[in-house]
C-alpha cells in the first residue's frame, strides 16, 4: 500500500481499509474517480485499472501533470531544494516568494512540493490574493519523499487528471465506476473553518449540492461514497444515505494537547 508523497490536512491514508471496506464486494475495481483527490491517498493505496484524480486546486493538478510527464527527472529536480541551507525561516521565505511569483510549472510544482514539507503542518492554504501563505515550520530534518514520488510514477500511466469543479467529474461517471469524495470538510463551529486549501472555498450550499449530485450519480456508477465531519448539518444532507461512523486524530492544532479525536462520517449512495 503506497503512501501519498504529499503532507496534506485531512488526509485518509489511515482510513484506507474503512473506505474500502464499504465498497461493493462485487466490485471490478476499474476505475476509481476522485473528485477532491488531494493527496490521493485512496488512489495510490488501492489497485484499480484507472484512476480520474481532479481537484480545483490548479497547483496540485499540475504537480501530478509534471511527475507523470517528467518522472525521474522531476524528482532529482525537485531533490535538491531539500538541503540543510534551505531548512532556515529566511530560506523558507524566499522560497515562498519565489513560488509565489513563479510562471514556471516545473519550478512551481518543484517548490509546492518543498513547501508541503517545509511549512507547519504540511497545510496547503492561500491568501485573497492567491498567494501561498502558511508559515515555516521548523522540522529538523524535513522528509524527501522519494519512494513515495517513484510510486506514483508506477501508477501514472492510469491515473488521468482533471481540474475541474466536481460536476464535471461527475458528469463523467460510468456504470463501473466507484466515486470518492474527499470535499473540504463542514466546519465543527462557525470558527473552525477551514476550506481554504485552494483560492476558493466551499460553502454549505455546495456542500448540498454535492450530497444531490452524488445521489443522482450513484445510479448510474457502482457507488460514491463521502467523507465528512459528523454533524447535525451531514447527517441532514446525506439523511437519504447509508453511514458508517469513524473517529480519527487531527493534527492540525499547534498545541499536541488540543489535537484530539473527532467523529467522521462516510456517506454511502449505492
């Protein structure tokens, strides 16, 4: 089971099995969608025939782009941003900037990759004005992830990527598909939203939205299943699907005595 090469904020590496385990037993894993992939941690720990990996976030979609094309050559570039002179604040700032003013894709997914590494709590979050502004975050001795790049460099001849709004991933649903959904996740509080991971948010509509199209879809695809906090608010939404309950430890508190764990939902149109 490969892990992601990316840190990445509600990240379901160690949900893989509670996911999987609500899938068709029937299913012929042909092709997995992920309309909010992320880190495609389902994508790359699960085998199907194909992948559809989407995210509106555009400088997510061309990393995987420039690694699919590039391969190996992109890792050894991407490599040597990672040295001992450049795990300093000031490094890590100038490096921000530099990705921030950066037109090059290469160059730009080179550094969001040093950045996810770098930055506190590997978060991905962008200001008004589309720059990437999350703060240094001191590791000692931040992690290269190499193997984890060779991985999805097996896998990416399958894997066909989109940066589109989920609609129109789902527009693209077939008969043997099975769909899963990762969306930023419905706030615990009116303070405790976080939904900024690209320059656009995601609002309580969509999230309706995103709860009817997923029903409408599942007649026409094997399943789709969605991952959300467990609320009054999800359990409305999703009240015409099956759920299965999980709690999981989120980590992104800078305190480790604030970080505890906290009710998830998985929301299953069959």
């Amino acid at each position: 089971m490969s892990k992601p090469f990316l840190k990445w904020a509600g990240g379901k590496y160690k949900l893989v099995s509670f996911i999987e385990n609500n899938f068709p037993k029937t299913a012929k894993r042909k092709r997995l969608i992920e309309p909010f992939c992320g880190s495609a941690a389902l994508s790359l720990s699960l085998e199907f025939d194909e992948y559809l990996l989407n995210d509106i976030n555009s400088d997510l979609i061309n990393l995987y782009q420039v690694l699919q094309k590039e391969k190996q050559g992109f890792i050894d570039y991407t490599k040597q941003f990672f040295t001992v002179e450049n795990n300093t604040e000031q490094a890590f700032l100038s490096l921000r900037d530099l990705f921030n003013q950066s037109a090059n894709i290469e160059e730009r997914s080179a550094l969001f990759i040093y950045l996810n590494r770098h930055s506190f709590n590997g978060l991905c979050r962008y200001n008004s004005k589309g720059k990437f502004n999350v703060p240094f975050g001191r590791y000692k001795s931040p992690y290269f992830p190499e193997i984890e790049l060779q991985e999805f460099v097996k896998k990416s001849d399958r894997i066909k990527l989109s940066c589109a709004d989920f609609h129109v991933v789902f527009n693209q649903a077939q008969a043997e598909d099975i769909i899963y959904c990762d969306p930023p996740y419905v706030p615990l509080s009116e303070t405790a939203s976080f939904t900024a991971y690209s320059q656009n948010g995601f609002n309580l509509q969509e999230q309706k939205d995103l709860a009817n199209y997923s029903e409408i879809t599942a007649k026409k695809s094997e399943i789709v299943l969605i991952s959300n906090h467990d609320t009054q608010f999800t359990r409305n939404i999703y009240a015409n699907a099956k759920l299965a309950f999980v709690e999981v430890q989120r980590n992104i508190a800078a305190k480790s005595e604030s970080r505890k764990k906290i009710g998830e939902l998985l929301a299953i149109y069959e």
